[in-house]
C-alpha cells in the first residue's frame, strides 16, 4: 500500500511532480520489466527529491534525459554479475539507476550525509529493489575495509581527489567510472601524473548512450591491476596537494 499523500516529507507521499514530463521511449528497452519502477523513481525525485533538497526544481522538467537515462546507459559498459560502489551516491545517480536498469548488479550507496541515506534507504524499500544496500560514511573510511569490482561517481568532486577516494575500494583489475561533462579530456590530461602514482595503469574518456541520450554520456574510465594500499593512496594524495592548486 502506498504511504497517505497526508506525509509529503516520505519518498511515497504525493507531492507535485512539477513539471515532470512523460517517460521517453527509450526507457523500454534501458530498464525492461523495471521500468514501471524507473517511472516511481522519476516520480520521487521530482516530488520529494526537490522537498528535500536532494535535487534542484529547474531539474525536474529534463530529469529523464539528464540525470536517469544519462545515468542509465553507463550500464552498458559493466560486466554482468558485479558489485558495484556509487560513491557520494546523493539522491542514488546512478547508484538506484544502474540497479534498476541492471539487475543483475549488486550495488552499494555510499553517502556520508544521514538526510541522504535516510532517503535512499526509503527508495530502496518503496522501489523493492532486493541488490542495493546504503551505506553511511566517507569513501576514505571504508578503503581496505570493502571492495568492488566497480567504483561509480557522479558530479562529486574532481577528478584528483575523487580517483585518490574511488581506487582504494577496488578489486584487483577493477574500474572506477566518473561521469563527467565536457571537462572530461582536461581533467584526465592533468590527472594522468597522480592517477599513475595511486597505481592505476589505464585510463580513457569515453562516451556511451549514442541513440539513446543527447548528448551521450562522457565517462572517465580509470583502471588498476592489483589492489591499492591504502597507505600508498595517501601518500600520492598529499604528494599532489602542491601549493596554489
């Protein structure tokens, strides 16, 4: 049963969706039989996601293009059957979207803010979504502690620090992937120094969702042969905290 419209400030209740416009097309294919719930996710974001601040009203009317199915097609570039971190998840982009679009992932929420995964958990149980867990804390907190084979993050910080937060939660042969805008190429060129001290051995920025999302997706793609120690991250990470920058 859904929550009473009379609890405005809960994931169920039925605030506005202020603008929220109809489903596109694409959402078939992306989510399958997930997509009635991709639609109550997008719901929720543009109701109580705006009345609590986790997402700004002018998003709401270009919310399925820029931020769900923009999140979505990243599923495209993960192997089947993985655990997978969302660091700084937020309001769950793309953590909640990439469970929804890829079942088979098990994936983990990784907010530091209670208001934040108060929320997430709430979507969780309202979405029924059985592979997704929240967890509380900074990413440093949990280096050498947890592992994934997939480290995501979306509009969190650049790309220095979050690689310095990202690689020390991988596996062996792992992968973070950052979502990130037209500063993608930049980033990665100024980087690339402090990327190959925290021991990462490859790393490409790619686009993904052609067809699907405009503009595609751009995505930085840093991977690391064997698992980091936490140590070392630090070290690298103090090392590229020159003076002016």
């Amino acid at each position: 049963m859904r929550p009473s419209s009379s609890d405005p400030g809960s994931p169920g209740g039925d605030p506005p969706e202020l603008m929220l416009g109809p489903a596109p097309e694409a959402v078939g294919p992306v989510f399958g039989d997930r997509a009635a719930a991709a639609g109550r996710y997008a719901e929720i974001l543009a109701g109580p996601g705006v009345t609590r601040g986790l997402l700004g009203p002018r998003e709401v009317p270009r919310l399925w293009e820029r931020h769900i199915l923009n999140c979505a097609v990243v599923g495209d570039l993960l192997p089947a059957d993985i655990a997978v971190c969302d660091v700084g998840s937020g309001a769950g982009l793309p953590g909640i979207v990439l469970a929804l679009a890829r079942p088979d992932l098990s994936v983990t929420l990784l907010e530091p803010l209670l208001r934040r995964t108060l929320f997430l958990d709430e979507v969780i149980q309202l979405l029924g979504l059985d592979n997704v867990r929240v967890l509380r804390g900074r990413a440093e907190e949990f280096a050498g502690k947890e592992r994934f084979d997939v480290v995501t993050s979306r509009a969190v910080a650049p790309l220095d620090r979050l690689a310095g937060w990202s690689l020390p939660l991988l596996r062996s042969g792992g992968e973070m992937v950052a979502l990130k805008g037209g500063s993608a190429e930049a980033e990665l060129a100024e980087s690339a120094d402090l990327l190959a001290k925290l021991g990462a051995t490859r790393w490409s920025v790619e686009t993904v969702g052609a067809g699907v999302v405009e503009p595609p997706t751009t995505v930085i793609r840093v991977g690391i042969d064997q698992e980091l120690q936490v140590r070392s991250a630090k070290k690298a990470r103090s090392k590229s905290r020159r003076p002016g920058r």
